[in-house]
C-alpha cells in the first residue's frame, strides 16, 4: 500500500509513523488524559485496515485527517488538541516552501499526481515541466495575491473548482470557435509576417494549422474550427490545376478537349485534398505549444454549412478524406497504426446524411466506421440542436462548451469569432451531503453557494477587463478573434453576449441519490434533479440580467478534479454508500458509470439534461469493439439524431510494444492495491511501452489518469 507525500511523490505506506505521531503528542499531556500504548496502535491499524479496503492511494493530509478523527473517537481531547497544534506549526513551516518542493519534484519526475493530471501531456518533457513550474508559481500568487480567501478555502475543501488558476494571474480566456474563414480570407499576421489569402486548399490548410498552433498558445482551453471555411480554396486550386493541365497538354503537343482536362484536373483536386487533410492531420497531432502538447483542436464537419452545389460537393470530398485519414490513424515509434488523441473530429447528422438512400448516406457509413475503430468522430443532431439553439447548429469549443446564440447588428447570428471567458464548477454533491438530507437547508445551501460561485465568476470577468490586445495579436488584432486596433482592450466583447462565462456543475448523480434515496433515473428521483438543473440556470439568467454578461450552466468534464472533489468529500463526510464511496463524482449530468442501463435509454434520458445544459453537455455510450457491427453504430447515430443534441461512442483502441497485442489493456490491482494498466497477453504493465487510448470527458486522454479516473474507467459497463 502507498501514500501521496506533500510534494506529490508516491511512497510506501508506514504504519509506525502514525503511532509515532500520535504517540509524540500523547507526551504531551496529563497521564490521566492520555491513551494507552493499545489505544495508539490501535489507531494506526485500524487506519491501516481502512486504506486498504478503500483499494486507493490516500495523500499525507487525508491520513492525518483520519488520525485526528480516531484520536477524537477515543474521546482523548487534549491529545487531539495537542496533534492539531503540531500539524499547524509544521503546516506553517511548509508553507514558506511548498512552492519550491512541488517544483523541485517537477523536476525529477517523481511528483505523482503532476504526472497524472493531464491525460494528455507528457510530464516527462521538458516544454510540459516548464509549463508546469510556471503553473506553479502563478497558482501560488493567485491565491496569496489575486482571490480572496473564501474562495480559495472553497476551492481547497472541494466546495467549488477554481478552474485553470495555473492561467489566472495571465489575463487569458477558456475556449473559443475560431474565426478561420475572416483570416483566411483577409489575411492575417502570424508571429509579425503577413499571411495573405492563400491561393490553393493545401495552403491554406498549412495557414489553418499554423493559427492553431498560435492560438494554442495564446489560451487555456480547446478551439474548434470548421472545413466549412477552408472548403471554398478546393475550387481555388482547381480553377488552378486546370490551367496548368491546359498548359501541360498544350505543352506536350496533346489535343485534349475540355472535358478531358477537367476529368485530369480533378483527379489532382483529389490529391491536393488528400495532401492538405494529412497537412492537418500530422501538424495538429505533431505541433507542440509552449503548454508542451498538441493544439486541443476540433475540426467539425456540417454539409449544411454551405450553399447546396459545387461548394457542398467539395466540402463532402473534404470531410469524406478526413474520415478516410482518421480510420487510417497514425503511426507510433514502432510504426505500429494507432488512434491519436486529436483532432477531435464532430460530424453533424442532417436529413441529407442520417437514413439509407439520403444524398450523402455513404460518408456516414464512413463515418460510423471511423468511430468503430477510432473513437470519432462525435456527433451532432442538426435537428435536436436547431430546437435547444434558436433554429442554429454550430460546433462546441473544444470538447463541450457551446456558446449561447449572439446576433450581430443585423440581426444575423454569428458565432466564429467567440469565446468562453472561463469556469467555475459547483460540487453539488458537497452542498447535499452538507444539508444532512433537509430538503429546506439544501435549497438555502445551493443558494449560498451559488453566490460564491458568482463572485468567483465575477473574479474571472474582472481579470480579463482592461486586456489590451496586443496580449495576443493573432486573436484580438488578426481575426481569429476580432479585427481591434492596437493598445484597444478587449472589453466590449466580454459583454451583450458576445462571449460567455460558465457555471459548471458536477455530481448531479450523487446529489440526487443521497436527497432521494434513489438514483436520478428513477422516476421518482428525477423531478428532484431537474428542479435542482432549472434552479442553476435560473440563477444564470439573473445574473445575466444584472450584469449583461453571458453567464451559461455548463456540464462540467472534471478529469483530475473528480479525484479531488472525491478525496474532500470523504475528508468531510466520511464514506456513504452510493455517493462518496468512490475515488471520483459523476461528471455533469450523467448516468452513474456503474449503472446498467442501454445506450437508447441512456441518452434519451440525458437528452432532458442537455438541454438544460445550455452552456456544454455532451453524452456518451459505453460499446464494446464494434468494427464488425456497423450496423449498430449506425443505429446508435440514428437514435442520437432522433433524440439528443450531441453524443458520442466509447470504444477501446490500445496497443502493447511487448507482444503487439492490439485490443483492450485491462486495469489491474497491483500488490499495493495502486490500480495499473496490464496488458492481457503478456501483463506488461510499462506505461511507456504501451498506446492506451480511452474517451475521458469528451476527448480522447493518451497519457494515462490518476487513480480516481482511472477506478472510473474501471467501473464502466457496456451500454450496448
């Protein structure tokens, strides 16, 4: 069995430190107030005995929590009293240091919970350490400096998440949809050289890829452009390769007629197109941002998009050879073909694509078989989003986050060009299990703790006012944003709507089942769990209507912070079955992961959520390997056209460098109950000699989890 230290390293648990301490403080006291030598060891082998039943890894403070707990048990007060003291005075003295320590085990790669916080970047490398040290330090002056203490206690107890505050004291924003058809077609400036409009479809691919990589590094959070706007340069290059096929025929002395050389023209169409998607491919999934991994990149794929004709036609190529592409995959150093984590692909479902016989039925067969086998692309249902979206349909940014709809002057809705200003989350399930199950005391809870999540939001607003934009030209300057002047701050785009802000939510499961007795897919329990979802967005509106700022309820994909948001509620609350006996909460709205229920059900079910997840949602199902039953994945998109605004299909797509064994590597107990990656055929069970690919909070995560995710992943039945 192991333990989490302070600065993060995984180390062996030891009993005798426990009697140690408590036997240190037992000193302390009056014999007639002290335990005896059975009580103190006692305590450290029923704590022994916990942790191990509990199959996780518990950090320093959790044991010491659980110490002062059993000192207390025993009614021995001033012990306790003696116990709390020290840990304060030594809590002080690490203070001064902390920063250092987390840095310095940065640095020799054995800080375990940096290693596993991000599933997709690599601590090992030198531009992700750089990144992290800095993180660091600027969490450290956000929250000596920069938030107010009830906001950092809140953040600390897991009462609310403080999202990003590594990005905090840098006036930088969440997410965005990039405006990829204004720099494109005006030009735009990367790193002080002008870029004109270019005039071929692989160049501006190149020119796409490039602003990716630039707008990475300028933001936190995911970007999401779409082939709408690099369709229009397919003819660009075709009017030009069939000028060039006349001046080679006319050349070679060749009398070919019109329709010859078109027919020559566009097979090389086809091969630029092929050239340019690779373009995107490769430079999205080989770029590296100063965050030290690849641009979060979606590439939405919508025939509707675009004006029916030519241009509809060529998109169809493009998003044809993009699925084409992906099902391939790419090679790793073994040159073994695996599934990469970006880009996210999403392929909207419309009436011209979703049933046999429809215009363009075979890419969604294409597409059907690309998520058999590499997990996207994502869908989108035109026709359920037109009715959550005021008649529109448009991409998330990144993985989840939509924004709400924004009319320009004209009345014409836009939406390239905006943002996401940030996120706080709520952890519902703290505000439950603090009410002590009072219907009444809940409500007058989630109340109070909705305005520190408003005033954390506020904090986040506040930051990003005055930000001149020069901060970042290419978003603010150069049109991936805005097109504003120099030393012009961003300010008016934070308001009216523009951009949005959001209040994300985690736990609505567990907070159901501990105020019900029930999960919230009993009837029973469910009006309780949309009353609780309209509470939330009603407090979105109100503060919209008081501040003109686009505040949205956002369903939020906690990855590391599930594990955290676990470890505090059973710090405060103690383990309860069917709510905090887990290493991890429910994301958002979702199902229980352990619940069996089938994908049709599940997400008509969660369809009532998403749409009261105005701000970001998305559902998924849990499927076993279909590459062999398209025909169920096509039933899948059908049912996700028909029912939900936005689904997805997790299938497994793993790799072992030992044997070559290509399917599921399975999740394992080591002997000190740590949960690890095995592979079946061989048990390797080296992390770095293995490509394990799993969906986490609506993108795909290659650099492994923490425990808490990793038991979450574990837990997950087949809904199909």
């Amino acid at each position: 069995m192991k333990i989490i230290k302070r600065s993060g390293k995984e180390t062996g648990f030891d009993g005798s430190k426990i009697v140690d301490a408590v036997a240190k403080a037992n000193q302390e006291v009056l014999e007639s107030d002290r335990l005896s030598q059975e009580e103190i060891t006692g305590i450290a082998e029923r704590i022994t005995r916990f942790c191990r039943s509990m199959d996780r890894v518990y950090n320093v403070e959790d044991i010491q929590d659980m110490v002062e707990n059993e000192i207390m048990r025993h009614r021995a007060y001033e012990v306790a009293r003696k116990y709390i003291t020290y840990r304060y005075k030594r809590a002080l003295v690490r203070k001064s240091n902390s920063t250092d320590q987390q840095i310095l085990s940065l640095i020799d790669c054995n800080n375990e919970e940096i290693k596993q916080e991000n599933s997709n970047k690599n601590p090992i490398v030198n531009s992700v350490q750089r990144d992290y040290m800095a993180g660091e330090v600027s969490k450290d002056i956000t929250k000596r400096f920069l938030l107010p203490e009830e906001i950092v206690h809140a953040h600390e107890e897991g009462i609310l998440h403080f999202h990003d505050a590594d990005y905090f004291a840098q006036r930088m924003h969440n997410c965005c949809l990039v405006n990829l058809e204004d720099m494109l077609k005006n030009g735009t400036v990367i790193s002080e050289t002008m870029i004109e409009t270019p005039k071929s479809f692989s160049t501006a691919c190149n020119v796409a890829t490039q602003a990716i990589a630039q707008i990475a590094s300028s933001q936190y959070g995911g970007q999401s452009i779409t082939l709408s706007h690099l369709a229009p340069f397919v003819d660009v290059s075709r009017q030009k390769l069939r000028e060039s096929v006349r001046r080679e025929c006319l050349a070679a002395g060749l009398d070919l007629d019109e329709e010859k050389i078109d027919q020559v023209a566009e097979l090389r169409v086809k091969e630029e197109i092929s050239r340019g998607v690779q373009m995107i491919q490769y430079q999205v999934i080989t770029l590296m941002t100063t965050n030290g991994q690849a641009p979060f990149v979606t590439v939405f794929m919508y025939l509707d998009e675009v004006e029916e004709g030519r241009l509809r036609d060529d998109l169809a190529m493009v998003i044809e050879e993009m699925l084409l592409q992906r099902i391939e995959g790419v090679k790793n150093e073994k040159g073994v073909y695996i599934t990469p984590a970006f880009p996210k692909l999403i392929y909207v479902l419309e009436e011209d694509n979703i049933r046999e016989g429809s215009r363009y039925w075979e890419i969604t067969k294409l597409a059907a078989k690309c998520t058999a086998k590499r997990m996207v692309p994502d869908y989108i249902s035109e026709k359920v989003m037109k009715e959550n979206k005021e008649g529109n349909c448009y991409p998330c940014m990144g993985c989840r986050s939509f924004l709400t709809v924004y009319r320009d002057e004209g009345g014409k809705p836009k939406f390239y060009g905006r943002f996401n200003q940030g996120v706080v989350t709520l952890n519902l399930v703290d505000a439950a299990c603090s009410s002590q199950r009072d219907r009444k005391r809940f409500w007058e809870i989630l109340e109070e703790r909705l305005e520190l999540c408003r005033k954390a939001l506020m904090l986040r607003h506040n930051r990003l006012k005055g930000t001149p934009s020069d901060v970042a030209p290419i978003l603010w300057q150069y049109g991936a944003l805005a097109r504003l002047k120099k030393g012009e701050v961003i300010d008016k785009l934070l308001y009216g709507g523009y951009s949005t802000i959001s209040l994300g939510y985690a736990g609505l499961c567990e907070c159901t089942r501990y105020m019900t007795g029930k999960s919230h897919t009993d009837p029973e329990a469910t009006p309780f769990a949309l009353e609780l979802m309209e509470r939330l967005n009603a407090a979105c509106r109100k503060w919209q209507q008081e501040t003109d700022i686009a505040f949205s309820l956002y369903g939020t994909p906690l990855e590391s912070t599930t594990y955290k948001f676990a470890k505090c509620l059973q710090r405060r609350f103690g383990v309860i079955e069917g709510v905090t006996d887990k290493n991890y909460i429910t994301n958002s709205y979702h199902v229980h992961v352990t619940e069996e229920i089938d994908a049709f059900h599940k997400l008509s079910f969660e369809a009532q959520f998403q749409k009261l997840s105005p701000g970001g949602a998305v559902s998924y199902v849990e499927v076993p390997d279909m590459q062999h039953n398209l025909e169920a994945v096509l039933a899948v998109m059908q049912h996700i056209y028909d029912n939900i605004m936005y689904g997805e299909l997790n299938t497994k797509s793993d790799y072992c460098q030992v044997c070559g064994y290509e399917g599921e590597i399975k999740i394992v107990s080591d002997d000190h109950g740590k949960l690890v990656w095995e592979c079946p055929n061989c048990q390797n069970r080296d992390e770095d000699k293995m490509n394990v690919a799993r969906r986490t909070c609506g993108y795909i995560g290659t650099q492994f989890w923490n425990q808490g995710r990793t038991q979450e992943i574990q837990d997950r039945v087949l809904h199909l």
